[in-house]
C-alpha cells in the first residue's frame, strides 16, 4: 500500500465527510527533508470529531492519529481540518 493510502487508512477512524489529499513532494525535490524520504502532503479534512476542538486541537488530533508516519513517510503535512457546519457556509 502507498504512503497516501496509509495515511487514508489511518484518517479514517476519524469518521471524515470528506478527505481530500494531496501528494506535493515532487515540488519539494532535493529539499532537505525530501532526501530523508519525508513526503509532502496537504490534507483537507471535514470530521465531527473537530467540533468544540481549536484549530491547534485539531492539529494535533490529525498527528495523533497518523502517529509515526508524522516522523518518518511524512515530512511535511499542511492540514485545513474543518467541522460539516463550517464547510457547509
């Protein structure tokens, strides 16, 4: 399985209505973080499990959840985390 369908797979336990990820490491070629095998990714993410949560919560529950992949297949993670009521409006 692929880095971005582990971290698919991983998210998932967060009941999303939508995730949206995209794989950006090609536009980070011979970065430093890239040579370690670190990918760079940006995640749009709408979950229930976000309401009451700040954006800083939030944050650190998507961390939480992809666990070790965050220190090492993941390099880079650029996260819009979002409740249904806020993508709704």
């Amino acid at each position: 399985m692929n880095i971005p369908d582990q971290i698919r797979e991983k998210l998932a336990v967060l009941n999303p209505q939508l995730l949206d990820l995209r794989d950006d490491s090609a536009k980070h070629a011979g970065h430093a973080g890239a040579a370690s095998g670190g990918g760079h990714y940006r995640l749009q993410i709408v979950s229930e499990r976000f309401v009451g949560l700040t954006s800083v919560a939030r944050h650190r529950l998507v961390y939480e959840t992809l666990g070790e992949m965050m220190r090492r297949e993941i390099h880079a993670l650029a996260i819009e985390a979002r409740t249904p009521g806020e993508a709704a409006s």
